[in-house]
C-alpha cells in the first residue's frame, strides 16, 4: 500500500522566467483524514491513521528558471552552490541560451547548468556607471 506523501507539481511562476514547483498532498488508498501526532525525536510528526506515514507538507523547492526567457545581458549569476560570477547569456540558434561566466574558459551551452544558478541579476549597461579602465 502507498502512504501519504506530498506529490511535486508544476505550476506557474511569476515573473514567467520562474517555474514554480507546487506541493500536492497525495493522500493513501485508505485515508480517512484521522491525522494523530507525535513526537519522534524532540520532532512533532503529524501521522495518518491508515496508513501511518509523515503527512507534514516538505519545504517548497526554490522557483527553477527557465533558460529560454532569460534576456540576453551582462549577468551576476548567484549559484546554489555559494559564490557569484559576472556573465554573459545569449541565444542559441535554437532558442536556447549559452552562458559565459568570465572567470570559464568556455562557454556553456548545456541548459542544465540554469538549474544551478539561484538567482540572477542583470547588470543595465544604459543606466550602469563605468567607470575607464586604466
Ligand atoms: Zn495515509
């Protein structure tokens, strides 16, 4: 028998460059919405009569962006990993995007390595101080 469990859904992001991930309870064959508690090591746990699996809702997964409606530009890209590039993104001929942290010695062109970036933040090039290079 299945247990109760959270499901990972799609649903719409806003801006649109976002992907949200939605958490849908997906209750047991026999569920009958009894939930008792308790605790399990110092930790409250919310448990299902039938089928006594975990029904607390998982943390929300952070929003995934979405390569192919990012805007070509001047980037700070944060990854999840920790740490900051400075970047260029562009469009591929088939409308995907390549991505250029300056600090690689080549360009990117895998879609998977978006999935690694937490946030981004486009540098405007018309409203940006520059300042002369020496
Ligand atoms: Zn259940």
């Amino acid at each position: 028998m299945k247990k109760c469990g959270w499901k990972k859904v799609l649903v719409d992001g806003e801006p649109e460059k976002y992907v949200k991930t939605g958490l849908k309870f997906c209750p047991c064959k026999n569920f009958n919405g009894i939930i008792y508690w308790q605790y399990f090591g110092g930790e409250k746990r919310y448990i299902c009569s039938a089928c006594h699996g975990d029904t607390r809702k998982p943390e929300e997964e952070k929003p995934l962006i979405v390569p192919s409606s990012i805007k070509c530009g001047i980037y700070i890209v944060y990854w999840k990993s920790g740490g900051s590039s400075i970047a260029s993104i562009g469009m591929m001929a088939n409308g995907g995007r390549w991505i250029a942290p300056i600090n690689w010695v080549r360009t990117s062109e895998d879609q998977d390595i978006f999935n690694d970036i937490e946030r981004l933040k486009r540098i405007d090039i018309d409203t940006h101080k520059l300042t002369e290079a020496e």
